[in-house]
C-alpha cells in the first residue's frame, strides 16, 4: 500500500474523470482517489501483438484481433431497430461485424476505407463468425493506442457503462494517472528489495497497468502480491507477539490427578496419535507462561470432544475452572450427556446453562460458578452473559466457532483477570492458505486421522429417475435396524417456500414409508419442540428424520447410516461435507446419497464429483475454496475479518502466500517488536495499516 498523498487528491480532479464519473466511481468502485484508482487492478491482459487469421477463429476464443477489410456494408431498419452489419475480409475467409449502436460513427470511421484492425469476441452464427461491436481502428491509429502491447483490462459495471466508463475508459484515466507515479514511494526498505530481487514498487504500478512484456507483467503482479500478503503476515504476527507480550496466561504446572485417572479409568478407547500430538500442543501452551490461542482443526468424527475435555481436566488440575460453549442448544445438551457421562467416576461438578434454563435452576448456577464449586459449565451463549462471574476461569473450549462471532469470544477475556487459555474448535476444514490468514496470529493444532475402525461414507449421486431405487435401499437398510436423514435445502429468499419444501418432503416421505416412525426438525421449530424429535430420533423413537440443515452441526446419532440430500446442488460444498458427517459414526457401512435434478450448473457439477470423489474435508475446503473464492467461504464474514486483497487470490496464490508468511516469521523471529533500524519501514507500513484496511480488534 502507498501511503503518499495520492490517497488524499479527490479522483474528481484527474484528468478524464471529473465530478459526474467521479461520483460513478465512488458508488460502483469505491474509488475516491488518485491512489485508489492506482490500486484498481486489471483482471486480464489481451496481447495486443497478436493478429489471428479469419481461418484461424474457433469459437471459445475469448478474443481475436484481425487486419483486413471491409468488403461490403448494409444497413437495415430504421432508429432504435437500425443495424449495421460489414463483411470484413483478410483473405483467408470472411466474418461479419455488427453494430446496433454508434452506428452514425461507424460509418464515418468506416469511410476512410483501407485496412482496419478489428478486435472483439467471435461468435458463430449461420455458420460464420460474428463481432458485435468490436473495436475498430484504422492502422494508423492501432500504432498510436495499443500497438505491441499488452493491454489491461478492467471490471466495470452496467452502470458505468452507460457513462461510457468502459475498460477502455479507465484504461485512458489510468495512463493520465501514470505521470503521478513519481508521487509513490517505496514500502519496502532497499535491502529488502534487493535480497528478494523484488519490483521496485513504481515500476510495479507502471506494469500493472502497462506492462512492457509477459515477463515484466508477471514480476509487477508477483511484487505487488508478494507485499499485500506480508503485510497481512507481519500484522497478524505482530499481534501475536503483543499478545503474548501483554497477556500473561495461568501457568498449569503438572498434570495432575484428575486428568490421569480420566486417562487410564475413563477411556474406553486409545487415543489417536493425532489426538495426543494435539495434547501435546495444548499441554506446551498451557506450562509456558503466555495465554493460549489455539484453534484446533479436526474432520467430522476426528475426536475434537474428547481433546477439549481432557485440555478443561489440565485447568481443573491446576486450580481453576472451565466451560464448553457451543453455537446451539442441541449441541451444549450433547455434550453436557457426553462429558456428564465419561465423567461420572471422577465426581466433577458439571453444569450445564443454556437460553432455555429455568430461573431458579440459573440461579442455583450462577452462585455454584462464582463460588468456584461448579468446576466445568457447558451451555451456549448464555455463558457469556454478564451475569455469569467465574471465581477463577482458567480454560475456555469454544466449539464450531463460525457460529460464533468473534465478538462474543473476546467478552470471555473479561472473565478473569488472568485472561483464560482458548481452545477454538472447528469442524469446517480451513484450506492451509485461508487459516495461515484468518487465523494467522492463533497456533493451529489440527487431527488429521481419524479413529481407527471407521468405514469411509459411501458417497452416491443420483438424478430424480433413481428415486425409487433410493426409497428401496433406504427401507432395506432400516429393516435391519439402521435409521437416515433425508434433508432439504434452505431456500433463503423465501422462509415460506423453505418451509413448505420441507412440509412437501415430509408429507412424500410419510406416503413412501407408512410403515415407518418419521421426526421432522427445522429451524423455526421452538429449540424445545426440536429438541424433543431429534432425541426422539437419537432414541430410535423414529426411523427416519427429515429435516433442513438445522442437523448440520455436530448432532451424533451413531445409528444412523443413510443421508439423503435433496437437491443437493443448492448446497454448498462444505455443507454438503457437514451433512455427510452426520453418518459414518458408527461401525456400520454408511452411505450418503446426493439427489439432484438434471440440470446441472458446471459448478454444482464440479460439487458432486468432489462429494463423490473423497472424504477429505481439507481437499473438499480447497476445491470450495477455488470455486467460490475465500470471501464466500463459511465463518470468513462471521469471522469478522474483513481482508480487502486487491490483487492476490487466496485460492490460487498459496504458494506466494507461504513465501510472504515464511519471510515474515524470519524477520519477526528475529525483531518482534520491530524496533531495529533496518525493519523502521516495515513498522511505518504497519502503523499505516491498522488506521485503514481492516478493523483488526477483532481478532483477538
Ligand atoms: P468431532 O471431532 O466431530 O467432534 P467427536 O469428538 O464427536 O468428533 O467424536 C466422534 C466419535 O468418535 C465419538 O463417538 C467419540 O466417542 C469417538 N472417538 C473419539 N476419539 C476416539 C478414539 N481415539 N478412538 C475411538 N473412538 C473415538
Ligand atoms: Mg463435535
């Protein structure tokens, strides 16, 4: 980022813009400034040297460039329904252009006769090819605008368009904007610069726009993206080692008793080696002095529940208290039985405290917690309230954290003095690249094996003809024993059209199965009333559940074995990988069928193959990744981590990403506070940041 006064002089005032596109650009781009238009990158090149022959055209060009002649021109109808339609000929065969516009220009450009350069996107039609509206120059002036260039092109929208803010447009204002550049100045220091053979940052910004070369373009992109993310390094680094500096978190000396006789009484399994390398982690974090902010990663299945409670018995060894929070009634109510259940030889004092807690219950709570009796609280938000005053919190295990808001995590600092350690817990895989970003300043701990025994879902798509077969294996398998889900998409723009989806799939599913007990649950249900038919379910008081997507987190009935999706090409790749996970708990073959309709967008198609592909919620995360970009991606926005990348793309420049992280680690390695004299440019940029692209209090 260039701090210099560029970002300070109105848009408005450069040449070609003025006050009526200014005010275009600032709603549609949010350019208000020469340096924002600086900092408006092409999203493509077209090399401009390049002349294709008519012969030569196929069809998924996205563009030709062609010298030749007009051989003959027409011109029908009258006013709004005229159009102009030239024969235009290089002698290896002939396309036609057509304008249904601008057509009084066209032909005045057109009278010069000779040679034209024509560019444009070729479609077929009848046979041959056609150019609506192409660009068309004389040869003189194709020499004058574009020749032997590669030339950038910009994204703009239908309304500015209209004021003829073309790619081209801002292609113009942008080589007005050129002469500015001698206001950039460097935001790396020289050695920097030099050690990495970096760019320098104006001949960055010169070829970003108007590259010399291929080569040139590519070292101007790879500079500017190479900065945009080690910044964002440094910054979240930096936190980090403030964080540490500030926080001094509670010293858990030893494992103690409670843990051991959990571990050697209450386990009815060993422990995966991936479960205990986390242990390790958290075990390392927790002894060493600072306040722990670890978000441990883990697969659908993987064990996380078992690593969070072991890491509260570590805080109840030393003194202190604990709490699991989880985003839904549902899920608190699971764990609460879970850990209530495996920790009953030890006589721990669990509570559990959710919306739906009855006052006096609450109170009886809340006073057990602030006198310290109560030694691990699960509930749901409900724990964070005001009211709640541990006497002495020491751990605190968040689980599915993208329910929650970041916001709501950082009150549970306040609950202390000593802030309390943090376990964030996801079952939403995070691609390497997205994590090293929106977590970049938290330790990663991830299980990434699965207990042993586990049979891999089945994974089946079928079209609606195969309906029938589907209803038949579902009543096989319940027969002998077994219990499925068949779930229905949320149709978001229409609460009513969702619900009277899911009413229509109920009403199908009772007539298909009369001989069979079906719950249904879905989300306008009260938490009560959903409650009651999900444990009816879990307590095989129903064969099948037909629900929306309100069982997506978490919810653990190992009996069941079969997941139906309907339409499942409404749903995104990682609900599709947390519905799945739904099944496969248990030690019988599972299966997941994916019902879609015919018409398959290449997208959804692309979903379905990777469902049926693998099981791998890390390679799922990054086929998401790559299909819908990182803005998209579930708990990115409720992360509350708005990363404004102008130019890299966490879905495609992992690579850069891990260098810049790399580099960034070296440096703060050696210089956490930034305080030498060599890295004074680095903390300069760092001060600049934090005043403007994003809010980072947030991440804590
Ligand atoms: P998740 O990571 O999805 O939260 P859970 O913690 O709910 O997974 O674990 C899924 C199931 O696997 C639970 O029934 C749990 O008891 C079981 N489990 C956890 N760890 C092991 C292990 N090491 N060996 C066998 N089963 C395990
Ligand atoms: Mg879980």
């Amino acid at each position: 980022m260039v701090y210099s006064k560029l970002f300070t002089q109105d848009i408005k005032f450069l040449a070609g813009v003025g006050p009526k596109r200014a005010e275009i650009l600032k709603s549609e781009l949010d350019i208000a400034s020469f340096g924002d238009m600086l900092y408006y990158f092409p999203y493509k090149y077209v090399d401009r040297t390049k002349f294709y022959r008519c012969n030569e055209i196929r069809g998924n060009m996205s563009h030709v460039q062609i010298k030749g002649k007009i051989t003959s021109l027409e011109s029908v109808g009258e006013g709004r329904k005229q159009r102009l339609t030239a024969m235009f000929s290089d002698g290896t065969g002939i396309i036609e252009l057509i304008w249904f516009k601008g057509i009084k220009y066209v032909q005045t450009q057109l009278k010069s006769g000779g040679e034209f350069i024509v560019f444009g996107k070729p479609t077929a039609f009848n046979g041959r090819y056609n150019i609506v509206h192409p660009e068309l120059e004389t040869v003189a002036e194709h020499q004058l605008n574009v020749a032997g260039s590669i030339q950038a092109f910009y994204i703009t929208s239908e309304k500015m368009k209209r004021s003829y803010l073309s790619s081209k447009a801002i292609l113009k204002i942008q080589s007005n904007l050129q002469s500015s550049l001698k206001d950039v100045y460097e935001t790396f220091p020289a050695w920097f610069v030099e050690k990495l053979k970096l760019m320098s940052l104006k001949e960055a910004l010169k070829n970003i726009h108007f590259p010399e070369n291929n080569e040139q373009l590519k070292r101007a992109q790879f500079r500017l993206k190479f900065e945009e993310l080690f910044y964002i390094q440094m910054k979240l680094l930096s936190l980090r080692s403030k964080r540490l500096e500030k926080f001094k978190g509670h010293v858990f000396q030893s494992i103690g008793d409670v843990f051991n006789r959990f571990f050697h009484e209450c386990i009815p399994f060993e422990l995966t080696n991936a479960q205990k390398k986390v242990l390790r982690e958290i075990r390392k974090d927790v002894g060493n002095g600072h306040q722990m902010n670890r978000l441990l990663q883990g697969d659908v299945g993987s064990g996380k529940t078992l690593v969070a409670l072991m890491t509260m018995l570590m805080a109840i060894d030393n003194g202190t208290q604990a709490c699991l929070m989880a985003p839904t009634e549902i899920l608190a109510n699971q764990h609460f039985k879970t850990i209530s259940e495996l920790l009953k030889p030890l006589g721990l004092n669990v509570g559990l405290l959710t919306g739906s807690t009855k006052q006096r219950a609450r109170k009886e709570l809340h006073s057990a917690i602030e006198d310290g009796s109560m030694e691990i609280l699960i509930g749901t938000h409900a724990l964070i309230e005001n009211k709640v005053k541990f006497k002495n919190l020491g751990m605190v295990v968040v689980d599915e954290q993208h329910r929650f808001g970041v916001a709501q995590r950082a009150k549970l600092w306040n609950k202390n003095t000593i802030p309390p350690h943090v376990l964030v817990m996801t079952a939403t895989p995070i691609p390497r690249t997205l994590a090293m970003t929106l977590y970049g300043d938290l330790d990663v701990s991830v299980i990434d094996e699965l207990p042993p025994g586990r049979k891999p879902v089945k994974t089946i798509h079928y079209f609606d003809n195969k309906r029938k077969l589907v209803y038949d294996f579902i009543r096989k398998e319940i027969k002998s024993g077994r219990q499925a889900y068949i779930v229905y998409p949320l149709i978001e723009e229409s609460e009513k059209l969702d619900y009277k989806n899911l009413q229509d799939g109920y009403e199908t599913v009772r007539k298909v199965f009369p001989e069979f007990e079906i719950a249904m649950v879905h989300g306008k249900m009260k938490p009560a009333e959903k409650d009651a038919e999900m444990m009816r379910f879990k307590n095989k008081g129903a064969n099948i559940l037909v629900s929306t997507t309100v069982i997506e987190v978490g919810v653990d009935v190992p009996n069941a074995s079969i997941m139906v999706i309907e339409s499942s090409e409404r749903f995104g790749l990682s609900q599709l990988h947390q519905l799945r996970g739904r099944v496969g708990r248990g030690a019988d073959q599972s299966y997941c069928v994916l019902m879609s309709s015919y018409k398959l967008s290449k997208e959804s198609q692309i979903r379905m193959n990777t469902m049926v592909r693998t099981t791998d919620g890390f390679d799922i995360a990054e086929t998401d990744l790559k299909l819908r970009g990182p803005g998209d991606i579930d708990g990115t926005q409720q992360s509350g981590v708005g990363f404004n990348l102008k130019i890299s793309n966490l879905g495609r420049d992992g690579e850069i990403l891990q260098f810049a992280r790399n580099i960034a680690q070296e440096i703060m390695k050696e210089d956490p506070l930034l305080q030498y004299d060599k890295h004074r440019i680095f903390s300069r940029e760092l001060k600049k940041m934090k005043q403007t692209t994003f809010n980072w209090s947030v991440i804590s």
